[in-house]
C-alpha cells in the first residue's frame, strides 16, 4: 500500500490553487530569501516562524505593487465614475492567502516554501486577523471589496484603522473575558500609510454669520493620516483600495492656546485627539449613543469626503475641462454607498462643503447630494437605530445641526403640501424626534438624503417598506429597492475549502468562481456515484481536519463520525442560541430517559461574541458552557451527544469551521434577522441548513427547494399575529412536558448545583418577557431536528440533498449583488477588462 500523501502534496494536486512553473517557483525563492536576508541583517541572526512569514508576506506583495500602481494609473486615464464604500467596519481577517489565490500564486508559493522546508499553512496561521468590524456588517463590506475589485469597477473602501480590533474573547470558568486585540502589535505587512494625503477634521466651535454665509469657527483640529490597503480583484491585475483613516493630533495640539504652559501636559493631551481611532465599539445591532462614537463617525466622513473632492477636481479629465470646477458632473462621476446609518453625516458633511465652501446655491447642492449618496439599511430592531440627542450634535458638530435643521424644514413643508393638516405624520416622518432629549433620528436623514435605499434581503426589504419607512415608501417608492447580500466564493470556498472547490471544478471547470450560478451545472451529477462519494469524503476529511485543531488547541476529542451541528454568530437574543440550548437539553434527557436506545450522535457547537455590556448575552454564553460541563462528563451519553463552545469566533476561525459542518443552526425569530451571510457560507460549503423563513433563508429555500432545507417555525405573518393576540410563554410551558422538564433543570439549578439562581434572569425572561418567542418555536423546532437525523442515518440521501444545496448557491455570490448595486444604484457596469499585467505595456 502506498504512504499516505503529505499536506503539501495533496495541496498541490488542487488546480485550482494555480500551477507551480519552475521558474516562477525558483523566482519567489530568490524574493522570499532576499526579503529574509534584509530582516535579519538588521535584526538578529536566527529567524522565528515570524521572520518567515514576513518575508513571505512582503514576497506576495512585491507582486501586488505592480499592479496596484498600474490600475490606479488605469483609472486616471479612464476617469470612470468611481464607488465609494463607506463603512465604519471592514472584518477583513487575514490577508496572505486571500492575496495568493487572486494573483493566482498560491501553488507556486507553496511549492517554494516546501523547497526551502517550510510548510505554507504554518506561517499562514501566524497572520493576525484584521478584526475592524463585530459581525455581519463588517464582514459584508470585506466581501463587497473582493467582488468590486474582480468586477473591475473603480472602488474605495473608506473606514477607521482602530488600534483595537473586535476585543479577543477568552472563556474563564464558563464566562466571557475581553481582551484588547492588538493586531498591529507586530506591523502590518499589508498597509501603507500616506502621510501626503492627510486631512484636518475639524470638531466643536461655533457657527459666525457674516455677509458670505455662515462660517464654522474655533474648531479643534485633528488630522486623519490614510493608510492604504491593496484590494486584488480575482486574476484580472485589478488592485482597488481600502483607505482606513487614523486619528493624529496637529504638532500644535493645546500648544496655540494663550496657555501659561504646561507644554509636558500638552503633549500628553494630543492622546486625547487620537482616542478617536484607539478602538471599535464591540456592540453589533445595538445603537450606544457615545460621544466618541459620534467622533468616529464624523471623522471618517469628513475626511473621505474631503478626499473624494480632491479626488473629483484634480483627475486628468479636470485638469483640461472647466466642467470640473463645477459640480454638476460630480454625481456622474462619484458614487457614496452608505453601509448603515454610521455614516450618514456625509449627507450634511456634503452640503456643507458645497453650500459654505464652493458656494452652490441649496437647491443645486441638495441635488447633487442626493443624487451621489445612497442608504443600505441593515436592521429594524429598535435598539439598533441611531437616535442622536441633539445637545451633543450641536456641541460637537453646531453648523451641521444647523444643516439637519434646514434640510428637515424643506422635508416636512414638502411632506405638509402632500397631506394637508396631517400633523401625527409629519412627527413621524421628522429628522428631529421631540422629547427629552431631543433626538436627530439618522435612519431619517439616510432615506431623505438619498437616492436610493436598500434592504439587504428579499423579506427584509419588503419589512422596511410596510414597517419602519413606510410614510417614507408612500411618497417615493421609487426609492426603496432590495439587494440580496452575497459573499465572495475566493474566500468562502476556494480559500476555505480548496478539497470541494477541486472536486467541482473536476466537473464543471473552474468558471464558476466568477460566476457561481454555473454551480447549477452539479445538478447533472446529482447521481453520479463517484462524485456523491467524493462530495462525502471531503466533508469527512474537512470534519477530521478541525476535529484535530480542536484536539490541539483546547484539548477536547470529539467524534468525527458524528453530526457537526454548528450555530455561529454573534450571541443575541433575537438570534436564539436559547432555543438550540433548549435543544440540547431535551436530547440529553432523551439519552437519559432510554440510555439503550439507539441515538444519531451529535457535536453541537456553539460560537461567537457577546458585547460586554450586554448582560443577557453573556449569561448566555454561561448556560452553554454549564450544559456543556453537565452533559460532556456525564458516562451514561457517552460520546453521542458533545456540546463545544467555539472560543473566540472570528474570521479565520470560521474559516476552518464552516467546511467541516454537517447542520448550519439559522433560527432567528422570523422578522428579526435582516439577511444573515452565515447562512450562504454553509450552504455553499455542503452543509443543510436548519432554520426559520427569515433573512435570506427565504431565499435559500426558494433556490434549493423547501423540502431540501430542515424549516420550521413561525412566519413574519404568525409572529404579527401572535403580536396582536398577545405571546404566552406559560401555555408552552403547561402544555410540553420536555420543555417544562429542561425549564425547570434550568431553574432549579441542575446545570449550576454550586449556584442554584444563577441562571434565573434567563429563566424570568423566557417565561414573562421574551420579544423573541422561543418557546413558540420549540415543538416545531425539536420535530424538524428529528427529521435531521433520519436524513443523516441515510448517508447517500444526506449528501445528494448536500449537492442540491450546493448546486443552488450561486445566487449567492457577492458578485451578483455588487453587480445589482452597480447597475440599479450606481449606475456604472462592470468590467471583465483585465488590465495587462506590469511587465506588459499599457495600450
């Protein structure tokens, strides 16, 4: 029998990790050792696995600067009208393998750092994550970047360079502990700062009214420094860019002051300017009215906006062409793409440079305003809207309340000509909400400042027009439009899983990455026994792979043969971990009602980050951690019932987890979850999902076929009726003995002895106050977890439903959505133009 294939030579039968040539093998060699040599002559003489990794890193990026440097000179020729993503989160991960694969490098790469007795996965894992976002959003913002670049439009990603990414979570005898994430610790191979291209921000002050308008006066300043990061776009020598604003004090910091002089305490304050970009709020679907988050909102936008007019009146076309002095052209040519309500400031942040500095006349400005920005909507929880009180927008930023004011008088005189006498609508439909304080409702601002506006799911996009902005859908509904999210296939298959993307690619080819609605194709094979056995064995092999990890790094075995049942997330209650909880509670008292019957075994894994102020989520988590300790020790459930808390959920642990899962856990309260992108992951990477008809699992179904999806529970049109009739917790709890006997486990201490009330918030929530009706959904849930494991016992009709749920992704790619975004709001097509690479001459 032969020995079986290392790593590395598995990695390199994968096509679709590029081919290794000789002599581009011999060439990164020489590149990665001349970067080496340079590291250690200045340094020390023995090199760590971090030296290698930098050296590779810097490797990778001489192969990007090229094509960077020629696609931005690209765009200057062109002058095509440019996109611009703005976002206070960009949840990039890491770096390396992404930039190897879309440069087509990866095999080549790997070959040579093999050759020099090194092993490629190794150094990739000493890359730290680029954690500047806390979940979805951010996430979503990384995706778009990939698919604008492959799609060749001319693209910025505009957000902060925190210091301090997402905080790392560590589990402490069952309970979460923050820690700062210091990411930037050992430098960060991937940015180039600009020191050429810094921008005063101006914050406080006071408004003068002179005979040339109103001027904004006695500002504190400080300086935004861009740090530019490469974006390559999949094998077409596209190189767009995320330019990430960092927060310096001016040389004068406190200094111009008539002060006396402390001069020592003034350089220690310029720490307080620079707070501004120290550190991302950790909180995701919940809105924190702080003033340094109303800073970092206010600083990214001014200074991209200050950046995008330069941008706008200094391109070639300008230099010969008056047309560039005037605005008129500027929405025809720039495109502001809001992502949330977080950077809504640039709607008055624009008009006030085109009102007070380039002195257009309102109207003219308003225009050209609405006409460039547009709004995606991410969420119609309450709590997660931003609701400004109106004391700190005047201390902080006096002449765009000025701004908001007058834009909401134009607002409401037009809302008031349209409904004569119709006073109750014009308070809802207000930019300022009346109460103590009062409130500037930016979600307002967003609608009325734009030129489009979007959901981010079928379901989701047809809420925010019969709910939250339906006065604002009555008078425009042109507006309103919906884009169904996406995630890139270079990261979320080849990347994650290249033993899948291999096997697909044997079948159908390899033009699927670009275009993932060619996934259909697989349905061909849908009886072809060889190929349901390879789709198997790769999910076995991806299951033994992270059963290993989790054996290395936390010292728990698991059993690989048995349902990798995965729910990952950040923890909320509208997400309902309690429900999976409840689940798992009920499947061990099931073990031990029967301990001989004949049980499908399952791992059910549990993961993601609880916002450190928020008390219910953290409990959470302790629950989890309690049941597991309960259930993982006890002899009688043996290993046919495991229950893992997967610490410190990130990208490139998510990376690892989703190729390896059997059941993607997608079980929000139908309504609540606006689309998810989780969801796609999983189904892309040949897991079934089981969930509610929300987000765009709706979507999934309507792809795939209901019936090769696990749904269950209530619709949006239940949950609106049991709304109206009123949610009793206590008849589910009367009426279902195996909820009343998990609920009472829970209370009386059973997972907590040394603590019996521990968990009794969660207990008191469920049973008098829970907005998210889970016990509502539990008998429906609990049957449609049965039906999982009669599928699983029938291991072939398991991994044809798989394929089916595969074959039926490609609507799900980010590369469709951007495509619609591009077409419907922005109005520019995309490109499969590839520029020629850099040892090839321009024209």
């Amino acid at each position: 029998m032969s020995k079986p294939l290392s790593d590395q030579e598995k990695r390199k039968q994968i096509s679709v990790r590029g081919i290794a040539g000789l002599g581009d093998v011999a060439e990164i060699k020489k590149s990665f050792n001349r970067h080496l040599h340079f590291t250690l002559v200045k340094d020390r003489n023995v090199a760590t696995p971090r030296d290698y990794y930098f050296a590779l890193a810097h490797t990778v990026r001489d192969h990007l600067v090229g094509r960077w440097i020629r696609t931005q000179q690209y765009y200057y020729e062109k002058d095509p009208k440019r996109i611009h993503y703005l976002s206070l989160e960009f949840y990039m991960g890491r770096t390396l393998q992404n930039t190897m694969i879309n440069l087509g490098l990866q095999n080549t790469c790997d070959e040579a750092i093999y050759q020099l007795g090194l092993d490629l996965e190794e150094l990739e894992e000493i890359e730290e994550d680029a954690g500047l976002g806390n979940g979805g959003l951010g996430r979503l913002a990384a995706c778009f970047l990939d698919s604008m670049a492959s799609l060749g439009l001319a693209a910025y990603g505009y957000g902060i360079r925190y210091e301090f990414g997402i905080f790392n979570q560590k589990i402490t005898s069952g309970w979460q502990v923050e820690e700062a994430d210091d990411w930037l610790r050992y430098g960060n191979p991937w940015e180039k700062a600009r020191p050429e291209y810094m921008l005063p921000v101006h914050f406080y002050g006071r408004v003068e009214h002179t005979h040339e308008g109103p001027k904004w006066v006695d500002t504190q300043v400080v300086l935004a420094m861009p740090y530019d990061t490469p974006v390559p776009g999949y094998k077409n020598n596209t190189v767009n860019t995320m330019r990430l604003w960092s927060a310096k004090a001016p040389n004068d910091f406190n200094l111009q002051e008539f002060n006396v002089g402390d001069y020592i305490q003034a350089v220690l304050d310029r720490n307080l300017a620079e707070n501004i970009s120290r550190v991302l709020y950790p909180n995701d679907n919940f809105f924190e009215g702080k003033e340094l988050r109303l800073k970092q909102e206010y600083f990214v936008v001014a200074a991209t906006l200050q950046d995008i007019i330069r941008r706008f009146k200094s391109s070639k076309f300008g230099c010969r062409d008056p047309v560039r002095t005037s605005f008129e052209a500027f929405p025809e040519k720039v495109a502001i793409q809001l992502n949330d309500t977080h950077p809504a400031l640039a709607i008055p942040e624009l008009m006030r440079i085109l009102v007070d500095i380039e002195q257009l006349d309102w109207e003219k400005a308003w225009e050209v305003t609405t006409k460039t920005c547009a709004y995606t909507n991410h969420t119609v929880l309450p709590e997660a809207l931003e609701r400004w009180p109106v004391y700190m927008f005047e201390k902080l930023l006096p002449r765009h309340l000025q701004i908001v004011y007058e834009i909401n008088r134009r607002h409401l005189d037009r809302i008031a000509a349209l409904y004569p006498g119709d006073h109750d609508r014009l308070r809802r439909m207000s930019l300022v909400e009346e109460g103590d304080p009062k409130r500037i409702n930016m979600a307002h601002l967003c609608v009325v400042g734009s030129h489009a506006v979007n959901g981010v799911a079928r379901i989701h996009s047809d809420i925010v027009k019969t709910t939250v902005f339906k006065d604002f859908c009555d008078v425009e509904p042109e507006k309103f439009q919906n884009k169904t999210n996406g995630i890139t296939p270079r990261r979320w298959l080849v990347l994650c899983n290249p033993g899948l993307a291999d096997i697909i690619a044997e079948k159908i080819g390899e033009d699927f990455l670009t275009d993932l609605f060619q996934l259909r194709k697989l349905l061909d094979f849908i009886n072809d026994e060889m190929f349901i056995r390879d789709v198997a064995k790769v999910k076995q092999e991806n299951k033994q792979k992270f059963a290993a990890y989790l054996e290395n790094e936390y010292k728990v075995k698991i059993n690989p043969e048995s349902i990798f049942d995965i729910h990952v997330k950040r923890i909320h209650e509208y997400k309902r971990q309690l429900l999976n909880c409840l689940h798992v509670i009920t499947l061990y008292n099931r073990i031990k009602k029967e301990p001989n019957k004949k049980f499908v075994p399952r791992t059910v894994m549990i993961g993601g980050k609880a916002a450190p102020g928020y008390h219910m989520a953290k409990i959470i988590i302790k629950l989890i951690t309690s049941v597991g300790e309960v259930v993982n020790h006890d002899p009688v459930v043996g290993d046919r019932l495991k229950v893992i808390f997967l610490e410190n959920y990130r990208v490139s642990l998510a990376e690892k987890v989703i190729p390896a899962a059997d059941l993607s856990e997608q079980i929000s309260t139908a309504g609540t979850e606006a689309s998810g992108t989780g969801n796609m992951k999983f189904m892309l990477n040949g897991a079934l999902t089981i969930g509610t008809m929300d987000g765009a699992n709706v979507e999934m179904a309507e792809e795939a076929g209901e019936e090769n999806l696990f749904i269950f529970g209530m619709r949006v049109e239940d949950v609106e009726a049991m709304d109206k009739k009123g949610y009793n917790a206590r008849e589910y709890y009367e009426r279902l003995p195996e909820l009343k006997q998990v609920m009472d486990q829970i209370s009386t201490g059973f997972f907590s002895p040394k603590e019996p009330e521990l968990f009794k918030d969660i207990v008191n929530m469920l049973m008098n106050h829970d907005r998210f009706k889970v016990f509502a959904d539990y008998e429906s849930y609990i049957s449609s977890q049965e039906k999982v494991n009669e599928l699983y016992k029938n291991p072939k009709e398991w991994t044809k439903t798989v394929i089916r749920n595969i074959a039926a992704s490609g609507k799900f790619s980010s590369d469709r959505t951007i495509t619609e975004y591009a077409r419907e709001i922005w109005g520019v097509e995309p490109s499969d133009v590839k520029i020629p690479p850099p040892n090839e001459p321009l024209e």
